[in-house]
C-alpha cells in the first residue's frame, strides 16, 4: 500500500489535534484545582 504526502499530512495534523487537547484538558484541570485550594484557603481564612 502506497502512503502519499497527503495521507501523513493528515495523521501528522490529527496527532497535533490531539496533543493539544489533552494539554489543555490537563491545564484546565491544573487551573481548576488552583482555584479550589484558593477557595478552601480563603474560607479558612475567613
């Protein structure tokens, strides 16, 4: 089976596609916690 440029190109953008979605999945969830901790600090505090 003969793969063509255009094939690999589509993989390759797939492959980006979704190694950019899992990270900013994990930065949202980062974030999320973040503001959690500081929401639980600040009742503490209060």
């Amino acid at each position: 089976m003969h793969l063509d440029a255009v094939f690999w190109g589509s993989i390759i953008s797939v492959v980006i596609a979704v190694v950019i979605f899992i990270y900013l999945g994990f930065k949202v969830v980062q974030l999320m916690n973040q503001d959690a901790e500081r929401h639980k600090n600040g009742e503490q505090q209060n």
